[in-house]
C-alpha cells in the first residue's frame, strides 16, 4: 500500500512540473478592471508565471474550502465537546459511587464481625 501511495505522489508530481514547464509565459494580474480602474488613482499590477497563478488558486480555493468545512463543522465539534464533558462527569460519579459501595461493605462486615 506505501508504494501505491508513492507511485500516486511521484505521478502527481510529475503532472505539477509538466504542468509549470508548459506555462511559464508571464502574465499580468491587475487588482481592478480596466473600466474600474479609472474611478480609482491606482490600478496596481504584477506580472507573474501562469503555473504560479495556476497553482496559487488552487491554494487559496483548498484554504477557503478548509475553513468553509471548518466553520459548517462547528456544531457537530461543540456536541461532541459538551457530551465528552457529560461523560467525564459521570465517569467521576460511577467511581465515587463504587467508592461508596466498597465502603459500605466494609462496614458491613464490621458489624458481621462484631455479632459474630
């Protein structure tokens, strides 16, 4: 199974550096649109390689993702945090109990003994 994962890695690589070879053509990224940027005094520009804008959306869609399912998940880790609370509270209570329990026998068998 490691050397599956390993072959699916190297092959996804290998697709990564086809993918930036054959775009490396420096594009130029503009903040604003041309008809826009003329309510505005500045347009700020950068001129960078397609792969890196390429693989740039692909992190930046992977984090919104991340902290989209992050925040959905909220309730469902808020449940599960209150009910691991609930349960160490009873796991306190069944051991002082069964502290009692034992407590009680031992008296009881004091008197057993004393009566008999």
């Amino acid at each position: 199974m490691r050397y599956i994962r390993y072959a699916c890695i190297a092959i996804f690589a290998i697709a990564l550096i086809a993918i930036a070879l054959a775009n490396r053509e420096l594009v130029m990224l503009k903040v604003l649109p041309q008809e826009a940027a003329g309510y505005f005094a500045m347009n700020p520009t950068i001129q960078l390689p397609l792969f890196v804008v390429i693989f740039l959306g692909i992190i930046v869609g992977l984090l919104v993702g991340f902290v989209w399912e992050w925040m959905r998940e909220h309730a469902v880790r808020a449940e599960a945090s209150r009910k691991a609370r609930e349960i160490r509270k009873l796991e306190r209570e069944v051991k002082r109990l069964k502290g009692e329990k034992h407590e009680g026998k031992d008296e009881v068998l004091a008197l057993l003994d004393e009566a008999g």
